[in-house]
C-alpha cells in the first residue's frame, strides 16, 4: 500500500496545549472594621467583566453596606471606585469589589 506524500499528506498531530493558570490574586492585610466575604467571584458589571481570582467583596463591620449584593450584578460601569479606610483599600462604589 503506498503511503501519501507532498501537499495532502496527513499531519502529525500535536501535543494540546495546557490550560493557562491563572494564580489568585493575594490577599491584602485589610485594617481593622475590614473584612473580606470569601465567596468566589465570577465577574463585575452588566458585561460581566474579567476578575482576577483571589478578588473579593469588602465588608465594612462584617455588613455589606453596597448598593449591590454581588459584583456579578453590579450596574457600575464608570470603572470607577472609591478609596476607603484611609485610602488603603480600592472598591467598587456599587458593589465593595476590591479594585486594589
């Protein structure tokens, strides 16, 4: 049986690639009446913008005192945020994402 050569010969197949990691962001020291509400986040605003992993929601006293309940339904689209704690940490107005 003859073997194909030339322009339609059959490719070797190569290796799949691996998936990219992508590692969590590190958690911040928070300062004190600060806390994190460590519940995954999947993604921020109407168009469900990328989160890096290892990116939380900010509770101040233990209450989320945001607009929005999560940042998947998060309605800001300013990209904006605001400075609390004395300008140590960046969140979300509407949803308290951490944005530091």
């Amino acid at each position: 049986m003859a073997t194909k050569t030339g322009l339609y010969a059959p490719k070797p197949m190569a290796a799949p690639l691996p998936e990219p990691r992508v590692l969590p962001a590190p958690l911040q020291e928070l300062p004190a009446g600060l806390s994190y509400r460590m519940e995954p986040v999947t993604g921020h605003g109407p168009y469900r913008e990328f989160v890096h992993p290892g990116r939380y929601v900010v509770l101040i006293d233990g209450q989320s005192p945001w607009a929005t309940a999560r940042p998947e339904e998060c309605l800001d689209t300013t990209g904006q945020g605001v400075w609390i704690a004395d300008d140590a940490v960046l969140v979300c107005l509407s949803c308290g994402l951490d944005c530091t």
